[in-house]
C-alpha cells in the first residue's frame, strides 16, 4: 500500500514537472519511478544500480522475484548505468537483466583530498583517542552492521591473528547496524574481548558510526573488507588514497578497484583459512604491510 501511494506521488511530480528524463538510484525507489516515467512515456528514463541485491540477502524464492522484477523494469529503461565493469558482467551475464548494449559504466567519483593530507597528524590524534602503542597494529572494518557484510568472517580472521600472532593488535568495528548485538555474542564464543569503550585492554572496540573516516583510516594499520555482495566498496577507495594495505573478499567490483598482491590481498568468500592467512602475513610481515 506504501508503495503504491509511492508511486501516485512520483506519478503526479513528474506530470507536473514534464522532465525530458527521469533518473532513478537504487532498487525500491528505482521500480516505483520507473514504472510511474513509464506510464508518463517520459522520453529518456535511466537507472543507476550502485549495488544490487541479487544474492546473500533473501531467501530463493524472493530473489527470484525480484531479478524478474529486474528484467521487466529494464525493458521500461533506456540505459542502465553501472558503476564498475565487474558489475555490468554481473548484470549481465550472471542475472541477465538487459542486453549489455543497454549498459553503460560510469565508475564513481570521490573526492579523496583528505585521506592523503596530514596523515601523520591524524594518525596520531585516532591512536592517542584509544592510547594505542606505537608497536600496535589496528586493525579495522567499516560499515554497516548487516548480514550482507559479513562481519562474521572478520572475527574469525581476528580470533585467528590473536591466538597465531607474535604483534600486539587491537580491532575495531566501525559502524553501526541490526547485527551488533549478533556479533557480540560472536566474539564472546570466540573468546574476544570487546568493548566500545575508548581507554581498554579489550581486543576489539565497536566505535559505532563515526564521521571522521580520514582521521580513522590514517591511523589504521589494515583495512579489512568480508562482505558476501559488494557494487563498488568506498570503504576499500578511501583505504588506497591513505596509503593503507587490505584484506578482503573477493566479491563485486573489488578486483575492479584494487590491485590484487599489490594493494590487497583477496580470498574467496567461503575460504575462511585463506582469509586468515592472508589477514596473518599482513599483521606478521611489517616490510610488506608498509
């Protein structure tokens, strides 16, 4: 019902409106606009998929439903816009959304200035907020806290450093979500400490949502990625621009934005001892981390 009174609103700003072409971001609103521009016969109507929710969210049947879903609306769309050659191929070829004729990728556009001035400075107000040694590694993910992430993985990847590594290393979780109480109880099983306290002795700190990811990323050591599904990861963008080693899955656009063995090191989603080791030899080799 939502929806469809969605839809009505849209229906009625873009008959008022009269647009030459109507541009529509992400999968609700892009079905309710698209579908109201069509039954206007608006001339040129676009879609911008920044990521995609074609698998690791819902259960067969719904995805199924909305890949259909998918396809029709694209019959409606005059171009589609993709935000990285690894997604078109996705949408393409392993969901068949539309022709690839119809697609076009623009990757996005940032503005990195920050994360490459005063790093020094920076890195020295975020580990002097959480009185990290100079002898400390951090070792950090960023973003939201929901299944499609994984964060799952990147304690497993923690419990595994703790127990193998020589190196102090404190982790931090930066962000906020449904599945922080999950994970909670995650570490508790695995027998990680964790606070979100700033002044600790624990092995992780959930520093919840923050703003200052310039400030965050300068005093990180390693930037850890595990999700199940990614379009293009900004958190993984931001990370190279301050000069910042990762770990990551290997998953969506990732390998279009990194370089494997030289700005990352990638594993298979489901391969957690490959995760790990890889997460190991960053926190154990100091040359190949810097």
């Amino acid at each position: 019902l939502k929806d469809y009174k969605a839809y009505k609103k849209v229906q009625k700003i873009i008959k008022d409106f009269k647009p030459d072409i109507v541009h529509t971001h992400a999968a609700k609103p892009g079905a309710v606009g698209r579908l109201a521009a069509s039954s206007l016969n608006i001339p040129a109507i676009v879609h911008t998929y920044h990521g995609h929710v074609f698998h690791s969210y819902f259960g067969r049947l719904k995805t199924s439903f909305i890949i259909n879903t998918e396809r029709y609306l694209a019959s409606k769309t005059d171009a589609i816009i993709a935000i990285s050659d690894q997604q078109k191929k996705e949408l393409t070829e392993e969901f068949h959304i539309a022709n690839e004729k119809k697609f076009k990728v623009i990757p996005l556009g940032f503005e990195l200035k920050k994360f490459t001035e005063n790093q020094c400075e920076k890195r020295k107000k975020f580990r002097d907020e959480f009185n990290l040694s100079d002898d400390e590694i951090a070792v950090g993910i960023i973003g939201r806290l929901v299944p499609v992430k994984n964060h799952d993985l990147f304690l497993e990847g923690l419990s595994y450093i703790l127990k193998n590594s020589s190196k102090k290393i404190k982790a931090f979780i930066i962000g906020d979500g449904e599945a922080r109480q999950g994970l909670e109880q995650k570490a508790e099983k695995l027998n990680i400490s964790f606070t979100n306290e700033r002044h600790t002795n624990a092995s992780l700190i959930f520093t919840s949502w923050r703003n200052d990811i310039d400030v965050i990323n300068a005093g990180l050591d390693i930037v850890v990625l595990t999700s199940l599904n990614e379009g293009t990861p900004v958190s993984l963008i931001e990370a190279q621009a301050a000069n910042k080693p990762i770990v990551s899955t290997r998953v969506g656009g990732i390998e279009d934005i990194v370089i494997e063995n030289k700005t990352a090191l990638l594993s298979n989603v489901n391969d957690v001892a490959s995760f790990q080791k890889n997460l190991n030899k960053l926190v154990e080799n100091d040359e190949l981390r810097n």
